[in-house]
C-alpha cells in the first residue's frame, strides 16, 4: 500500500514508528476492508538492489550448461514462447468445454450437484479463515453460499459427466504411472516427497479424483486435435 511504503521512507535501520492506515473497501482481507488500523513499523534493515552486469559470466552463474549470454537469452525466449504456446491450448480448452456445455442439456443427480457445492463452499471457508475473513457477515451464511456457489458446482459436475461419457465412447484412459507421473510432478514443485504424497492420497481416496481430472484433460487434448462439435440430442 502507497500510504505504508510512504511512511516507512526516511527511516534507518531498527527505526520504529506507529501509523493509522485506513484500508481500502475492497480489500481481500474482509475483516479490515474499510477499517482503519495501527500498524507498528520496525525496520529490520535496507538493502540495496545491484544489477548484475549482462555478460557470459552471469549466464554461467545461473546455469552451468550456460556459456554465453546469448544461451541466457535464447532459453528465455524459449521458455516464454513456450508459456505463451501452453497459455492459448488452455484457453483453447476452455472456449471448447464451454461450447460442449452449451451444446448439450442433460440432467444431473441432486446428490452430486449438492456433495459438489458442499466442497467448494469448505474449500472457500477454509481460505477465508486463513485470510481472517469475517465469515459472521450476512453475505456468508450458509444458504447465501450455497446460492452463490450451486452454479459453479453444476458446471463442474456437468463438465466432468460429460467429459468422461465421450472418454468411454473414444476409449479414451488415465493408466497407473500416468497418475503417479502426475503425482510426482507435484511433488517436485512443492519440495515434498513423492512416496509420501502418493500415499496420503491413497489413504484419503483421492486417486480417483486425480484419474477423473487427468482424464478430463486428456479428452479436451483429443478433442482439440480431432473433433469437430456437432450437437446431439442425448449423450
């Protein structure tokens, strides 16, 4: 915030000082949206940005398969053509399954529709709780949540219904290593242990909800590559 980066210029190192910021209506922390609050300031210390200077040496420090800058600056330019290749097949993705939802009109059993709002609902307090988010307001009673996350529950029921109706008609299938290649590279990203993170899914039954979404992907892959979309009366 402008008015706290305000205050703390001018100060040297282990200065403290008490301020009143008043926050914005918006904010994403509920509980001070609006408020004005004390804040106490100690400044532990000032660093100062050097900008290292562009050569082969600095590539090299950075990666070791690295030998000149230009390698530094080709393998930037790659790895940003590939996010912005990846970014446009997912929104590619997205445009497809919305215009599969559009297509096709089906009915969907009350209990998974509920059990499915249920989980978006807990996953939304458990992120509010953590954000210190004032879940006593009238915005968040549970039937002002249920009205506010059923159409999203029903999007994503009818998406995975859908899905996985045209994976068995295309013989379309998430094998084992698949699911642990999944796994794993989960485990790299967050710096777990890939053992210990396959096996707490197993225990909380949750490989069959990773086999439905890699599956769910998979046929949005197939779809993209080789379907045409033409509306049917029934799935």
């Amino acid at each position: 915030m402008p008015e706290i980066e305000n205050e703390i210029i001018g100060m040297k190192e282990n200065d403290e000082k008490t301020i009143t910021v008043t926050f914005p209506s918006e904010h994403s922390v509920k509980a001070i949206a609006g408020k004005q609050v004390e804040l106490s300031i100690t400044l532990k210390g000032v660093k100062k940005v050097i900008e290292p200077e562009l050569n082969d040496e600095l590539a090299q420090k950075i990666n070791k398969d690295f030998k000149t800058l230009n390698d530094l600056v080709e393998d930037i330019k790659k790895r940003l053509l590939e996010n912005k290749r990846l970014q446009e097949i997912d929104r590619q993705k997205e445009e497809l399954l919305e215009n599969l939802l559009n297509l096709h009109e089906f009915e969907l059993p009350e209990t998974v529709v509920s059990k499915e709002t249920s989980n978006l609902i807990m996953n939304f307090v458990k992120d509010a709780y953590y954000k210190g988010i004032d879940l006593k307001q009238d915005e968040y009673k549970p039937t002002k949540l249920r009205e506010r996350f059923e159409p999203e529950a029903i999007k994503r029921v009818k998406a995975t219904f859908l899905l996985l109706e045209i994976a068995e008609k295309e013989n379309i299938d998430v094998s084992g290593e698949e699911i642990r290649n999944a796994i794993e590279k989960e485990a790299i990203m967050n710096g777990k242990n890939f053992e210990q993170l396959y096996k707490e899914y197993e225990e909380k039954g949750m490989l069959q909800l990773i086999k439905v979404d890699l599956l769910s992907d998979k046929v949005l892959d197939f779809l993209l590559e080789n379907a045409s979309i033409e509306k049917e009366d029934n799935i």
